[in-house]
C-alpha cells in the first residue's frame, strides 16, 4: 500500500493512543466533535491523490520499487525533479489555502533535508537508518509530525532542563527516555512523531541529544492538547477555524522505550548539533509555498471583503489591497528563486569538489533564500496582509452568526438591514464571518503567533543569519573598498 484514502487514513488513526483534549481522555480521536474537520481536510488532500487530474502531480513512482507515492517525498536529483515538488506543494497548499503549517507535506520534507544533513557532516549510518524510515512512509503513506522544542521551564539558558526529553536507560535492543517536548502541531491527526533537534547541545548534555521516531500510539506516551479552536460553530461563522485547526500538543513521555531500529541519534553530539544547519532546503520550499498560498488567500479575501462594502472603489483601500498583492508577487518570485537555489544546492553536494566555483562577481558564499525569506519576508507579508483585512472590514467583523440570520423572528429584519451595496445580507454574513476568522478568533490568534514563531525563535534565527559566512562575504566587499581608499 502505497498510496492511501482519507478513510483508511481515517482508521489508522483508531490505535488507542493517550489523548487528552480540554483536560479529558479521549479514546477515539476521529469520533472527537473539535477533530472533524481538520480529520475532513486531510481525508481530502489523501484522497485527492487518486484524483485523475491531480494524480500526476501530487503522486510519482519510485524508480527503485515502481510503487507510487506522495510527490512530497521525492528526494530530487535535478532541477526537474525539484519543479515537480514544486508543483506538488503548491497544489496541496492551494487546496488548504495555506492555512495549514504542519501538512504531513512539511515533514516529508523535514525528514529529506535531516538526511541531507547527516550526508553532509559524514553520519552515514545514521543517514542509512533514517533513509530506510522514508522508505517505509513512501510504502504506507503516513501522517507524520515533530516535536523539536525543550519546555518552557528556563529560558534564560539554551541549555536542555531537567525536564526535557532524555536517555533514562539504555537496554539491549534500544533505550527507554523520559521527559517532555514541545510543540507538536498535528499531534493529535497524525500517525507517528518525529523527534528531532532544535537548539545545539553542548558537551555533558549527551543523553538529551536524541533523534528518533515513534508511532504516537506507543505505551508512555502522553498528547496534551491545547484547547480546540474548533468549537462546532459550523462552517458559516468559523469557515477556517472549522476546516483548518491543526490542533497543538505537548507530547509526555514517561519511562517510553524506543527500538534501536527507530533510533537516528542518541547521544552523539556532532550528528546531533550538525543537523540544523546543513540541510539542503526542501523544507523551505514546502514552507514558501504554504506562506504563498496564505498570502494569495489574504489579498483575495481583502478584495471580496472590499467589494462587499463597497471600499473597492476607494483609492485608499486599492492602495493598501495593491501593496499586499505587490508582495504576493515578490512571494511568487521568491518561491521560483527558493527551487532555482534548491537545485544549485542539490547540483553543488553531488558535484562535491568538482563543483563549480563562482566567477567574478558571484556570490562566494552559497545563498539561503528558503530560510531567509521565511525568516524575514513572509511573517511581516502576511501581518500585514491580515492587518489591511482588518483595515477594509473595519468594524463590520464583528457579525452576528448565522443562526441570527435563519431566525423566523428577526431574520427579515437582518435581511433588510445588514447587506452591502448590490450584496444580499447573506452573503455579507458570510464574508464578515471569514474575515472575522481571520483576524479576530483564537484560530487567528494561534495564527499570528505561529506565523512569527514559524521557524523558532525569531530573535535566535537574526544571530544565526549574523554569524553566517555570508555576513563574512559581504563585509569582505565593504572593505575591499575601504582599502581601495588607503595611500600607497
């Protein structure tokens, strides 16, 4: 089995795993009101895969086995290969509007470029190991999601807590580890969990550094769930909250052993702390095209919402929609600019030290555009992209429901009263509702918040680009200059 329905996806998830959601046990996930439909969202893009006029993008056949899988994880060789991923992800994020971060899609990724990684810095055991893990979700299709992040216990120190997930025994054919993680998006939908590095370890800290995987129904293991946005609302007055809530968790282990066979780390620090930086960057594209997704959705939505009170015809609103669809289209230059670097990358690490060096006037350093323009470009994109949506709705966000609007007392009067010019009430109801869910609700809270965290810690992510050798590259250029300038 290759390649899965939304309702075999649907009963895999049935495996009794330790779920708690609003400080309840729940047994069945898929039978959970506050899962429906993110349960539906995925169910869809699994089945869209048999789709005959999707297939041929968002499936390919392995050139070893001749089974086909997901487009997602296809390690590219060429830059044909790295457009046909391409393709696939912004055919999956379109289809989710970009509202989702942690598709399986962003694993599937994730795991190639961990093993880019391990390839990199010369882990080839480790490398082997995790290769054979993707080679088991091309064959069964699976929902996987991470945790990466140490609790919240100490921040004034990168150091791991004592609370953070460890080695606690190590016993013949694995080890056994206990502690916490967080924060895993899709936790609660997802079949298995990837755990992997965040901040570097240092020395000392061996027995916290730890990559491995697990099926989330393993003994031990606890799902926290923070509180459902999805509150069973409908789709009318929660049209994304309903659709689209990922669902977050802190993931508990508590004494959980883990087979050698699902090991990929544990305890060496220079695989461990060499994983982060040295990817080769298909996780940047997969998340370049969900931010471009998202940002083409919030440019339309400010456009229909303007249409809808009539502020389209407004030079001051068509100033703010313009600029949002200004960077709409550097996102979609970017997104051409992250495969075309991609490729470089892919082309450069085969090469080795046949590679071809720069010429005159060409970047010494290679370029980081995927993480960079994630880092920098897209959370400010979309923030403001999300603030001219509520500059154009204003207060007319704040709608009633629509249980106002079928009411037999009071539904004529709502008719008559709240419609826009040449648009029935309904309609505007409808409209107000996703702008609302868009700005104002606690799924556009988690929204915002998860846009400026997207890739860890923002403050963190400008050091690192600080101590990076293409700072040292263009402070080269400065003061070549510079000297140009001296006597003699």
């Amino acid at each position: 089995m290759a390649i899965r329905t939304g309702e075999q996806y649907r009963q895999s998830l049935q495996d009794g795993r330790r779920l708690f959601v609003d400080g309840e046990r729940v047994d069945d996930v898929t039978a959970h009101p506050a899962f429906q439909g993110v349960l539906s969202t995925l169910g869809a893009l699994y089945d869209a895969q048999a789709d005959p006029e999707l297939a041929g993008v968002l499936t390919t056949t392995d050139a070893d086995s001749g089974e086909v899988h997901s487009t997602t994880l296809l390690e590219a060789q060429d830059h044909d290969d790295v457009l046909a991923r391409l393709r696939c992800d912004r055919l999956r994020t379109d289809l989710t509007y970009g509202m989702m971060g942690r598709l399986p899609d962003f694993m599937n990724a994730y795991l190639l470029d961990i093993r880019s990684s391990l390839l990199f810095v010369g882990k080839q055991a480790e490398a082997d190991r995790l290769g054979e893990y993707i080679q088991r979700l091309r064959r069964e299709d699976l929902a996987v999601t991470h945790t990466l992040v140490d609790p919240q216990s100490d921040r004034s120190t990168q150091d791991a807590p004592p609370e953070a997930l460890h080695v606690v025994e190590r016993r013949d054919g694995g080890i056994v580890v206990s502690g916490a993680r967080l924060l895993s998006t899709l936790a609660p939908v997802a079949n298995e969990v990837f755990v992997g590095p965040y901040v570097p370890r240092r020395p000392g800290q061996e027995e916290y550094a730890l990559v491995f995987t697990l099926p989330l129904a393993t003994e031990g293991l606890s799902i926290v769930c923070r509180q459902a946005y999805d509150r069973g609302d409908g789709r009318f007055d929660t049209p994304l909250s309903s659709r689209f809530d990922e669902g977050d968790a802190i993931l508990v282990f508590d004494e959980v052993f883990v087979p050698e066979e699902r090991v990929v780390v544990a305890g060496d620090l220079d695989a461990y702390n060499g994983i982060v930086r040295n990817a080769v960057g298909y996780g940047p594209l997969q998340g370049a095209a969900r931010s471009t997704a998202k940002l083409r959705f919030l440019a339309g939505l400010a456009t229909v919402a303007a249409r809808t009170t009539g502020r389209a015809g407004t030079p001051r609103y068509q100033e703010e929609i313009g600029e949002v669809v200004g960077r709409l289209n550097v996102a979609e230059g970017l997104l051409d600019g992250i495969a075309l670097d991609l490729s470089r990358r892919i082309a450069n690490r085969r090469a080795g030290a046949d590679a071809v060096a720069p010429g005159p006037g060409e970047p010494e350093v290679e370029s980081r555009v995927g993480i960079s323009a994630l880092t920098f470009f897209f959370p400010e994109a979309i923030a403001k992209a999300v603030e001219v949506l509520r500059l154009v709705a204003g207060s007319g966000a704040i709608a009633m429901t629509e249980g106002e609007l079928r009411n037999a007392e009071i539904g004529h009067l709502i008719e008559k009263y709240v419609h826009g010019p040449d648009v029935p009430a309904e309609r505007r109801l409808q409209v107000m509702r996703m702008v609302w869910d868009m700005t104002c609700s606690p799924f556009a809270a988690r929204q915002a918040l998860y846009e400026r965290y997207y890739t860890g810690d923002p403050i963190i992510g400008r050091v690192l680009f600080f101590s990076s050798p293409k700072t040292g590259e263009a402070e080269r250029m400065a003061e070549r200059l510079l000297a140009d300038g001296l006597p003699g």
